[in-house]
C-alpha cells in the first residue's frame, strides 16, 4: 500500500492540470504520459479499492486519466488524487 501511494505520486507529478467531473477528477497528462504506469496503478488500486472507477481517455483534449467515485468515497478521492482548481 505504501509503494502504491509513493507510485501514485509520482504519476501524479507530471498531471498538468486537474478538471471537474462528475463524482471525481480527470488528471490532464502532457506529451508522455506515462501509460503503463497509470494501467498499472488503476489496476491494483480497484482491487484494492472496488468503489474507484477508472479511464483512460487520449482525445483532442489531450491523454487524461478520469478518477470517479461514489459520494462516501470522495474524501479518500480527493486525497488520493487531488481536487480540480
């Protein structure tokens, strides 16, 4: 468990910006997002945590990893993976 936070935050560095959504937060990636990292981490973070909803989304707004989560979970959310501006 403490590995995986250290590895979170160290995804989390490189987010360049964070956005509204629904129930949680989409992490706005730059040019190299580093994906297998992000794969890795969603993983053993919903079999950890199954309430996580996770997706990986490269669009025209960029590569963003989209973190959602019911209401009782949006404390553990939003100290896990910050809050939007």
């Amino acid at each position: 468990m403490a590995q995986r936070i250290e590895d979170w935050q160290s995804v989390t560095r490189v987010v360049e910006r964070r956005e509204p959504l629904d129930g949680g937060v989409r992490l706005v990636f730059g040019d190299t997002p580093p994906l297998s990292d992000i794969s890795r981490l969603a993983l053993a973070e919903y079999e950890c945590c199954p309430f996580f909803a996770f997706a990986v989304t490269i669009d025209g707004r960029g590569t963003a990893l989209e973190v959602t989560a019911p209401p009782e979970g949006a404390d553990v959310l939003a100290a896990a993976f910050g809050t939007a501006a």
